[in-house]
C-alpha cells in the first residue's frame, strides 16, 4: 500500500470529481449534481459525466447549490448513470478538493445502486495546495483559482467547480514538480461485508492510519546525526514543523521508517523545527537524549535511508529438541 508519490512520477490520468449534494450525511443526503472529468496525464478531458440528479428526497439548501425541487424532479438517478460514472473512473486517480467528502457520497450512491466503484487511489487538492507554500489567505477553491488566474463562473455548480479545479490541479502538479513536493495520493482500501457486498473505507487523513501501519523492520536504534537513516528507526513528529504532518508522514512510511505517536526510550529520532522547545515531544526528545532533526533536515535524509533487518529475517524457527525449558 503506497501512500504519496513524486510528483515527476508518471501519472496514469485523473478523475477530477465535484458533487452538490442536500445534506452532510452521506446516505441519508443524496448527490443532486454531479460533475466527473477524465483527465489524461497531461490535463486534457478524455471523457465525462456531467448531470443534475433526483435525489428522491428534498434537495436540502436551494440558496447554495441554487437547485430546486421541480428542476430535479425529471433529471436522472444515480443508478441509472452509475455506469458511466465507473468508466470515467477507471485506471484514474480520483482527484476532488476535500476528497473524503465527494468520494464518501461517490460510494454511498453507488452501494445504493448495487454498483462498485473502481477507485484505487485518491488526492484530495486541499492538502496538496498545504504543501506548495501559496502565500494565500486559505485554501478554498475559489481562492486557489484567483491565484493561479483561473476564471470561475459559477460556484456550487458541479460542472464549473470541476473545471476550475482541472486548471487548479494541473497549476499545482506543475509547481510540485518545480519544488520537488510530493504529491498527497492515497490508496483507496476496500472490504467485503458477510453477504460479498463490496464496500469502500472512508478516506482517513495518514495522520489517523499511521501509527497503526506495521513496520517490516526491526528498530535499529537511535539516529546518529552525520550517518544515514537506518530501515525500522522510529520516528516521532512534534507539532512545531513547516511541512504539514501528511507529508513528512508520507515519506516515514515509504522509507521504510516506523511512525510513533509518543516519544520513549524507543524512539529513534524527533523531527521538530524548534532548536529550543520549552514543551512537547521537542522537550521530551532532549531529556531523553532522543537526537532531533529539522524537517528540512530529515527530508534531506529520507532520500537515502539505509537497508534495515526484516522481521521475516530476524526470526528463527527453532526445533523441538532444540526448544529451551523454561521451567
């Protein structure tokens, strides 16, 4: 399971998604409007989906999303387009701002329709926008495409949103690769429930999932500033860094290294940007001894992290007449 990638990596194309909806609650509210783009990898939409949609429920906040009630009633309903939905997606990487959002209310539609999404990994623009340094008052879409000069017609309307974020998206791919930033894709996990129903896991922040991956490699100690980073070294992130916690989480895991929430004997190195830190898992790291290293610091080693001992190698099968007694 590959969390993040380089954005100089080749990508196979995005499915950039955007829904309105009546409600918050996906399940209970329904999709009213719907906008899927098929992007190649080089930004230009291969194929579609776009359509207003009967809830069959009441369309919930008309002052938003400007949709009534008489315009949705012969529009329509998810399962009767799911179809399309699914070949747009297909070989995609699926790509909305707030993706957890649009891609909850994506697979609660689609289990209601008896229909399985083939979504394998995801990026959410918002936290791909976090990591490219703007200078902007936020991260809205609305304010991300005046910064990039994007014209953007109509906001809450699916079809207008979805290609204001097309232009928005390439804009920031562009300027990961200029800065060498990784870009925030997620694996999408999928489960199957008693009665072989395919059902999607939410997408959850790593910052919830990491400390819960399993390392494939033994601790090898504490870091030894001046020497590289060793494969099972345990890494812990205090709240005084520049780069967001997904980021510098992305690269622990795919390094090799294990991500822990707490700061112990075990630990192998704190990245903290604080020289000083009078508080926190920065001053637990110098009484402990625990070395520290700035995040520009780690990112710099993470490039290059030493081969570590594998579990799998590590254990021994021992034999019954080679078993010791214990008592």
């Amino acid at each position: 399971m590959t969390w993040g990638r380089p954005a100089t990596d080749p990508s196979e194309g995005w499915a950039v998604v955007d829904v309105e909806t009546s409600g918050f609650k996906p399940g209970q509210a329904r999709i009213i409007s719907l906008a899927v783009l098929g992007l190649d990898a080089d930004g230009h939409v291969e194929n579609s989906v776009i359509s207003l949609l009967n809830p069959g429920v009441d369309p919930g906040p008309t002052h938003v999303h400007g949709l009534t009630a008489a315009m949705l009633e012969n529009q329509p309903r998810f399962a009767d387009i799911v179809a399309d939905v699914v070949e747009v997606l297909r070989g995609r990487t699926l790509v909305a701002h707030n993706a957890a959002f649009d891609y909850a209310f994506l697979v609660a539609e689609a289990e209601m329709a008896n229909a399985e999404l083939p979504v394998d990994t995801a990026m959410c623009t918002v936290e791909l926008a976090r990591r490219l340094d703007l200078g902007v008052d936020n991260l809205r879409l609305e304010t991300l495409a005046a910064h990039w000069g994007v014209n953007q017609q109509q906001p809450h309307d699916a079809f207008d949103d979805a290609q204001v974020l097309s232009r928005v998206l390439l804009a920031a791919v562009e300027r990961a690769r200029d800065r060498g930033v990784w870009l925030p894709v997620r694996p999408v996990t999928r489960r199957y429930w008693p009665n072989g129903r395919v059902t999607h896991d939410e997408l959850r922040p790593l910052t919830v999932l990491a400390s819960r991956i399993p390392c494939p490699y033994l601790n090898p100690g504490r870091y030894v500033r001046g020497q590289p980073l060793v494969q099972g070294m345990r890494v812990a992130l205090a709240a005084e860094v520049k780069r967001t916690h997904e980021e510098l989480l992305e690269r622990i895991v795919h390094a090799g290294l294990a991500y822990t929430a707490v700061v112990d004997s075990e630990t192998s190195l704190v990245i903290c940007n604080e020289p000083h830190p009078a508080h926190g898992k920065g001053l637990l790291a110098r009484e402990l001894g625990i070395p520290v290293l700035c995040d520009a610091q780690f990112m710099e080693c993470v490039g290059e992290v030493a081969a570590g001992t594998g579990v799998t190698e590590f254990a021994e099968v021992i034999g019954v007449d080679q078993q010791y007694a214990l008592f």
